[in-house]
C-alpha cells in the first residue's frame, strides 16, 4: 500500500509539472514580441492568379501595422519558388484576436490557387540581437535568412556570439540590418532563425583598415574570437545545423502598394 501511495504521489507530481510547462510554452509572454510566419507555393499555372488574390487579401486585411503582413519570395535553395509571407510586430493580445473572417476570406478566394508549404510559425524576437533596426524604415528588398538548429546545452555559446558578432556588424555594416528570433511554436524550440536585410547586392560599407577578428578581440579581449567562433560552431547540430537561403521582396504583395 505504501509503495502504491508513493507511486500515485510521483505520478501526480508528474503530471502537474507537465501541465505546467505545456502552459509556459503554450501561452505568451506578455512582454515579448513575436513574428508569424506562413509559406505557400502557388499552383502550377496559377501563379499570376495567386500574386492578383494574395495582393487583395492583404489589401483588405494587413494594411494596419498591427496586423502587417510583408511577403518575399526564396530564389535560393530547394524550396525556390515558395512565398514567405512574414506578419511582424505581434504581441500576446494579437493571439486573443478573432481571425476568422479573415482566415475565411483567404479559404475562400486565395487558396484555390496556393497550397501551404508547411504551416504557421510563431518566432519571439530576440531584441538583444537587433543590428542596425529602423522600425520606420521600408521593409528590406532583399532578405538572407539562415535557420539555425542549436544543442540544447549549448545556447549560451550560440548566443554569446550572436550578440558580440552584432556589434562588429553594426559598425562595419551600416547599410545592412539583422534580426534574430527563436522558434515558439510549430517546430523545434532549439531552432533559431536570422534574418539579415539589404537592398543592394554590391555594399556601400566603409573600407576599414582592420579586420573582423580584429574589431571582435578589440570590443570583448584578445583571442575571443578563436574562442569564441569555436563554441559557436560547436553549439550548431552536426545535421541541418546551419541552412541559408536568399528572399526577394514580392513588391506588388505590400499592402499599401
């Protein structure tokens, strides 16, 4: 009788510290600010017919930066062809909104002519990471987006860099931006994704006699970038631990075009 008791206890104190860490993940930080993702790939001869739905729809809906929606297309990799539509700037109230008539409309006269290439991710900005960000600017007209999969045990590392490297960036690259966000639902959670903007291929940066290294061991001390870099690398996963693409801004997609 004993042991039984004691197993029920374990079992109960299982179960409340489960239910308990599916609330913190399945809830929202009232604090933080998150980016929806969506990617669709328009049907094979229906492109035009996507581009011409998809440009009303986000006309009608996402023209207010509370519900802003900017799409690209990745030109690069595997997935070339697919639209990534990002909707930015969300907090944990926007999730509490009623979507639907929206969700219809897109059912209804957008749909018929894309399929989703995956579904909805919700990304929490790391604004620790922000480079160069002008809320006010336009958005980018190119976009370099590396996804990011991390050892759970080694994140300090992968951060660490992430934000020490950011400074060498923002001094060095002044025409470009770079945010960074981890995954909060509908993937991994030790995924990480960095989106690096510019509008230009050819870069109007300054020409500075020192290096990179040389900027990294000035700011944080000698030799932390071998450090440094090393850890960084050792925190990615083996496989599909690091994976880039190149977006281009869909133009005619903007909601106030």
């Amino acid at each position: 009788m004993l042991i039984n008791q004691i197993q029920m206890k374990k079992l109960l104190l299982f179960t409340l510290l489960s239910a308990f860490t599916f609330t913190t993940f399945a809830q929202r930080n009232a604090k933080a600010e998150y980016w929806n993702t969506f990617h669709y790939k328009a049907k094979d001869g229906m492109e035009q017919k996507f581009l011409k739905a998809a440009a009303i729809k986000t006309k009608k809906f996402n023209s207010d930066p509370t519900n802003l929606i900017v799409t690209y297309r990745v030109t690069t990799g595997d997935k070339a062809g697919v639209y990534e539509r990002i909707m930015p700037y969300q907090t944990a109230k926007s999730y509490d909104l009623d979507t639907s008539k929206e969700s219809k409309y897109w059912e209804d006269n957008v749909s018929p002519f894309a399929d989703p290439d995956g579904g909805k991710q919700v990304w929490q900005r790391m604004k620790w990471a922000d480079v160069n960000i002008d809320p006010k600017a336009p958005p980018y007209k190119h976009l370099s987006r590396t996804i990011f999969i991390i050892k759970p045990t080694h994140r300090n590392h992968y951060s660490r860099w992430t934000e020490r490297i950011g400074k060498v960036f923002a001094k060095r690259m002044p025409d470009a931006s770079r945010i960074v966000m981890r995954l909060h639902s509908g993937g991994q959670r030790n995924m990480y994704v960095s989106y690096m903007g510019y509008n230009t291929f050819e870069n109007n940066n300054p020409e500075l006699e020192t290096t990179w290294e040389e900027d990294y061991n000035e700011m944080f001390g000698w030799d932390t970038w071998t450090t440094d870099l090393a850890l960084y690398n050792e925190s990615k996963e083996m496989i599909f631990g690091e994976q880039r693409v190149s977006l281009e801004l869909v133009e005619e997609l903007l909601p106030n075009n």
